[in-house]
C-alpha cells in the first residue's frame, strides 16, 4: 500500500519543479512510510512513498518497463498479478522483480488502455508512456484506492492519492465549491467526483483518464460498472454453497502478502465470516482486532469475542472510552475535506490497534451494500410498496400536509416516527431514499445556509446526485436500485473513504474482500427476493453461513460502529460545540443562517430535540475550514516524517 503522487505539463516540456514534487510525496508519508522517490524527466514528474507487502527487496517505485519508455506509480494490490506475468511473459515481456507493479507497465504495453480489464484487486496508478506522450490515470472498480487530480491555471495536471498532496500545490486555488457544500450537509461527505475544492476532482471507481500534451478537456471513461444482470431461477440451496465458494476463493487470493497479516473482527456478520474463511484457510491461527466501548449500548465485544473463541484466533481488544474525542482535529486532517462519520473515531482506534502487530487486515466492508443489509432497505421497500398504490399526484399533496403537520419524534423507533415515513412517502422512489439517507433535510439545509449561498446554488440539490446514478443504474428492481445507488455514493465517498484514511494514518493496509469485483458481480445477478426476505436483511448471506456462525452472531439486531454523540454534546462537549458551532470561524465563511445555528445548538442542549448528527456536521465543517482553509497546508501526523 502506498501514496503516488504526479505532475505533468500538459502545454510543453517545462522543467518539473523537484522541490515542489518532494513536498507534495512528503504530505503522504504516512501512507509508505518505508521508502521515498521521484521521477523527473521534461516536463513530468512522479513520486511515490512505499509501505513494503510485496517483493519487499526489488518492488521499489517508480518501476519502469524494460527500456524505460514507460513508468509508473501504483498504490494498491493486483491479486492475480502472477498469472497475469505467466500470460505476458509467454507474450515476450521481461520481468526484473516479483511485485505487482511491474504487471501493470507490461499490460499496458500489451493491451493500452484495455489493460484495466485485466487487473483483480484494490488499485490506483498513474502511468506516463513517452513514446505517445500520454499519462493514463486508473482507479479500481469499486473504488477501494483513492485518486485526486486537477488542472491547474499554469497548464499543469496534478495527481495525488490524497487531497492534501494537491493542497500542498501552490497553484491548486482553494475557493470551494458550493455544490459540494449542499453535498456534504445531507451525505455527510462529498460523493465523487467532486472534491470540496472546485479546481480538483476525485477520479470515480471503475474510470480511467488519459492525459495528453496540448489537451484542455478531460473526459474520464467508464470501464466497468455492476451489471445487475438476473440469472435464471437459481435454487436456495444451489446459491448457497456457490456463495460459500466464491467468498473462500476471495478471501483465499486477498491473503497474498509477505508480511504479518490479521483481520477486523466487530462481531458483526460480515467481519465474522471474513475471520470464518480465514482460519479454513490458514495454517496457523487469525490475528483479529476489535474495539470495545465502555457504554454497553455501544458494545459488541462480547460477540466478537465469540467468533475469536470458535476459531481460535489471537484476539486483541481495546476500549475506547466514551470521551475519546481528542482525535476531532486530526480527523480533519486525516480527510483533507469535510468528513462527517463519527464512526472514523472508533475506526482509526481499531486501526491504531492492528498496526501494532500486523501489516495487512482483511475487512468485513461491502457485505451491507452487496447483500442488503442495512435496515433502511427494509423501510426503502415498505414505502415502494405503498408508493405502487397510489400515484404521485394524490401521493405529494395528502402525506405532504401529513408530514408537515404529525411531530418530529426523532428518540422513538423507526416505524413510530410516522413524520418520517409521510415526507417519504409524498416522493418519487430516488427522492424518498435520499430523505431516509440524509444527515439534515431540504428544509433543514434551505434554513441552514445563508441567502447569499444559496443563491450561489443555483437551484442546485445535493438529491441530484442519486437521480443522476439512477438515471444509469442498469435494473428496474426496486432494491437492487437504492443498493446500486449505495454503492456509487455511501460506500466509496463514506465507508471506503474512512477505513482508507484511517488505515493509512497508520500504515495499515486494508484488504476488502467482500468487494471483489467478481464475487459483486456474481452477487448482483442473484434475485432480490433472496437478499431482502421477510424482513430479513442479507437472507442468502446468513442462511449460507449457519455452518459457520451462530444464531447468536448471524440474527441479533445490527448495532453498527458508532458514538454517543448525543450525550458528548449536552456533556463534556458542550462548551466546545457552541464555541465552534457559534464561532467566528463558520461566521466568516458566508455560508450559514447564524440564528439557525443558534437554534440547532439550544435545541439540542436543552434536550427539546436530537440534532447531535447535524452538529457534528458542521464541527467537523468548522475544524476543515479552520485547519485546512484557513491553514497553510501544513499536515502534521504523530508519525515522525523524514525527508525524501
């Protein structure tokens, strides 16, 4: 696992600033903390920092093909990278090392552009071919790797793994976008491809962009989406025991590693079964880790340590008390944008954890979105049933006035809080899952931000987003729709983003192998009536692991990885979210309605309502804009950096 980062001319042959590419490959040390280099030629340079997990003596880069004319830098893992090397090998290439890296110089050479096709695993790469004068950017189909770029005002085109090499670009502007602004205050973080920034851009999971001299228009191209394709009937049975074997064959080809190598371990159902089908696998015994939380309401370690006994693994725990809230301004840092998972706190802990023993952990991420798991789906489907029955020209006006007019009962459960389930219902399908979705409504953000903003939106809404992934999701099904939707927008921009972050911060890498691109594709073609049924979330998921894991793990009610947050803001946070909420430094943005400001803060700390989820929002907001905005890109990490 590593950090890449670039930078090329794209309107001559300039000479590449050398101390400016260092500074940029510094900002991600902690990402390869084991080596530092660059590559400068005219008018394009690469850097590269290393966390060593393959071919650890000879996989260093930048690594060239056999007369140099093409060069890459690469963070990630290409699983099948030996057969590739056997096939490209009897093609007449000539290998120097026995990394993956070097697969990707030599199935460029063969296949172009195509070569992206070829590659399973987690990957991110940009790679310079001389002879057409082109750089060719990638990134995975899932989007597991991270790859920022942007086109600055000088000509030149610059790409990092993470945001805050680009920041560190003293041409790179940081006016923000407003768009992404709406995004961040309903999602809680900023769906690809925009980044917070207007200048720079994520590159989105399963494109590739080319980058040539003389070219002012980049056009990113898909390569690859998740198709959806039924399958013909397939028998309960059948399906589960084809599950059980393409989980195994995944987790199988994510264990390559020449360094120590354990797992997450929740207690939930999908880090259970990852941990199940390692220790089938391995010769000796899982290194597993878990988080515990002094607040039983928050703890799952009783569960995970159940797994850990079964399969007789080292299990290592930590508690993470219910104050730990030192880490929200180098959270800030850690995402380079704004970031409003509370769940980072806890993960960055189990992380902190792992590192302290292994190099590599295998992950139980994807199983939600690949199987229907969350609980929203069940309520997604109740209301699509209801929606069928009557059009949206009755629909709109009656549960429109019912929501405006029941009470807000945000402490009750789901299928109590009927104003939720009438402002739903009074829209289409895409409209009411970005409701059930959202951190603060329409309403809440039209009186959130101030008249000057939203103007500056233009009538812009961040629920776009979702129509426009519906618009080409490639099945009617109803579920398989809001999971396609999932996975184009919360579980890269949210979920991926925050393990890969968090992870990095420790050089740990993170392997997922819940989101093999062929065991997702093979998912998705199974019928939804058996991933969602009677109720039941990831019905096939559970019923296919009954050998492998008790009722006890596979049924209990989902906790999730989260934090009193509630209580942190009307106790030992409460000084410190009215000093942010209500300081000078939100003030100065422009952006906000100071009185509703006002409101969500009283409100909250008077126990009249549960707004802790906005509030962190817009702490997390004030923290980006007062570290990183306002800074002057300096990032400083625990982790003592080196010079290249």
């Amino acid at each position: 696992m590593c950090g890449i980062v670039g930078l090329f001319d794209t309107r001559g042959s300039n000479e590449i600033d050398r101390q400016q590419l260092v500074a940029m490959n510094q900002t991600q040390v902690h990402r390869g903390p084991d080596e530092g280099e660059v590559y400068i030629e005219p008018g394009l340079g690469l850097g590269h920092r290393r966390l060593s997990i393959m071919d650890v003596a000879s996989g260093q880069q930048p690594l060239f093909n056999e007369d140099g004319s093409v060069v890459v830098v690469f963070n990630g893992e290409i699983y099948n990278f030996r057969k590739l090397a056997s096939q490209l090998t009897e093609a007449g290439h000539q290998f120097k090392t026995h990394c993956d890296t070097e697969v990707i110089v030599h199935a460029w050479e063969e296949w172009g552009e195509q070569c992206v096709n070829h590659f399973r695993g987690m990957f991110a790469f940009g790679l310079w071919d001389r002879n057409q004068e082109t750089l060719f950017l990638a990134r995975d189909r899932l989007g597991i790797k991270p790859l920022y770029y942007a086109l600055l005002d000088n000509g030149q085109f610059v790409f990092s793994s993470e945001l805050k090499a680009l920041v560190a670009h003293p041409a790179l502007s940081r006016e923000m976008d407003p768009c992404a602004v709406e995004d961040y205050f309903a999602y809680g973080y900023i769906p690809e491809p925009k980044t917070i920034f207007k200048q720079a851009r994520k590159l989105s999971p399963g494109f590739t962009l080319k980058v040539q001299r003389g070219q002012a228009d980049l056009q990113p191209r898909q390569y690859w989406d998740v198709p959806f394709n039924r399958q013909d009937v397939i028998d309960e049975s059948e399906a589960q025991e084809a599950l059980i074997a393409k989980l195994r064959e995944s987790v199988d080809i994510h264990l390559m590693t020449e360094v120590p190598l354990g797992a997450f371990l929740s207690g939930g159902v999908d880090s259970s079964a990852v941990v199940a089908m390692m220790s089938g696998i391995m010769n000796g015994p899982v290194n597993t880790c878990s988080i515990s939380f002094g607040d039983p309401a928050f703890n799952e370690s009783r569960y995970a340590q159940e797994v850990a006994d079964r399969y007789h693994t080292r299990h290592h725990v930590k508690q993470v008390e219910h104050d730990d809230f030192d880490l929200i301004d180098k959270l800030a840092l850690l995402y380079d944008e704004p970031y409003a998972d509370s769940s980072a706190l806890p993960t960055y802990r189990v992380c902190e954890l792992a590192r302290e023993r292994v190099t590599v952990v295998l992950s139980g991420d994807g199983g939600d979105e690949n199987f229907a798991g969350y609980r929203r789906y069940r309520w997604h489907m109740i209301e699509e049933r209801m929606r069928n029955r009557l059009p949206l020209a009755i629909r709109k006006p009656l549960f429109g006035l019912l929501g405006h007019i029941y009470p807000k009962a945000d402490w009750a459960p789901r299928m109590f809080r009927a104003k939720a389930t009438f402002e739903a219902l009074a829209r289409d399908a895409v409209e009411g899952y970005f409701h059930s979705v959202s951190i603060m409504s329409d309403a809440m953000r039209r009186r959130l931000f101030a008249p000057a903003f939203r103007s500056d939106l233009q009538a812009y809404q961040a629920a776009d987003v979702l129509r426009s992934y519906a618009d080409q999701c490639p099945t009617d099904d109803a579920l398989s729709r809001v999971q396609y939707l999932d996975m184009k927008t919360y579980l890269v921009g949210d979920i991926l983003t925050k393990v890969d972050r968090a992870s990095m911060a420790h050089a740990l890498e993170v392997r997922v192998p819940l989101l093999d691109h062929e065991l997702v594709e093979w998912v998705s073609t199974l019928p939804a009536s058996i991933k969602l049924k009677d109720g039941e979330g990831k019905y096939i998921f559970k019923k296919s692991l009954e050998p492998y894991l008790s009722g006890n793990i596979l049924y209990r009610n989902k906790m999730g990885f989260s934090v009193p947050l509630a209580d942190w803001f009307r106790g030992p946070l409460r000084q410190r979210v009215r000093d942010a909420v209500l300081g000078p430094v939100l003030a100065e943005t422009g952006i906000f309605n100071r009185a509703y400001l006002e409101e969500l803060v009283d409100h909250h700390q008077s126990g009249r309502r549960d707004y802790s989820a906005s509030l962190w929002t817009l702490l997390m907001f004030e923290s980006f804009v007062r570290n990183i905005v306002k800074g002057e890109g300096k990032f400083v990490y625990e982790r003592k950096q080196t010079a290249a």
